[in-house]
C-alpha cells in the first residue's frame, strides 16, 4: 500500500549548477550521495515531507545495466515519482496484478533503502519508482 509521495526525480546535466539554483529558490540541498557502480549523484532537498532529487550521470550510459538505461532514456524534466512503500515485495504484486512491469534487476539497493522500477509504458507513461525504507 502507497504511504506517500517520497520524491520527485529530476534529471539534470549539471548537477552543481542544478543544486545552486534550486539553493536559490529556497530549496537547500541536504544530502548527495554517488553511485560509482553507475556513475551517479544524486542530491536531496527537502520540501515538507517529501523531496525533490536531482539526479545527474557523470559518465556516458555504459549499456550494461537495463534498468540504468532505461531511466535515463526518460524524457523530461521530472524523471520519474517515487513513492514510499511499507512492503515492498507486496507492493510489487500489487502493481504487477495491475500490468505493470517490473525492470529487469529490480529490486534492488537505492540511495534510500530497496528500490523498484516499472517500465514507463506498462504504468501510463510515468516512471514509477518504489521504495520501502
């Protein structure tokens, strides 16, 4: 069952640049944290009780991993919505029970606690991230 709104994705191609503006709206950047393994950062600000993530890729996409390809091929400014989950194996069920489709190595470790994907076209065209803390 969906708790809440955890954050909003939103891919970026400067990250430090990203994390000034959105500084000077208000919107301070409390935590990064670097994915080596796909060459990510990934900044949080807080809004309330969720948060905005600024997501950025250091290197080009090595291919390697379907999942990594997959959210970067997400067009837009927001990136894809995550929300915050009790049990996230049921959760899954749930969604799959409904024709979503669950990326390939999912689940797996995020920046905060395990994480699932579904493909965009399985869920209306949003990227849908799920996360149990």
């Amino acid at each position: 069952m969906i708790k809440k709104v955890r954050h909003i994705g939103v891919m970026v191609e400067d990250f430090d640049r990203a994390v000034e503006k959105f500084k000077k709206f208000g919107l301070p950047c409390t935590e990064v944290k670097e994915n080596k393994q796909i060459d990510l950062l990934v900044g949080f600000l807080p809004v309330g009780d969720t948060s905005i993530e600024i997501v950025c890729h250091t290197k080009p996409d090595k291919g390697d991993d379907p999942t990594t390809t997959m959210v970067r091929r997400q067009k837009g400014a927001i990136n894809h919505i995550c929300f915050e989950v009790d049990d996230l194996e049921a959760t899954i069920k749930d969604f799959e029970k409904s024709g979503a489709k669950l990326a390939k190595g999912c689940p797996r470790p995020g920046a905060h606690g395990r994480i699932a994907f579904f493909h965009p076209e399985t869920t209306e065209g949003v990227l849908i991230e799920l996360c149990e803390v």
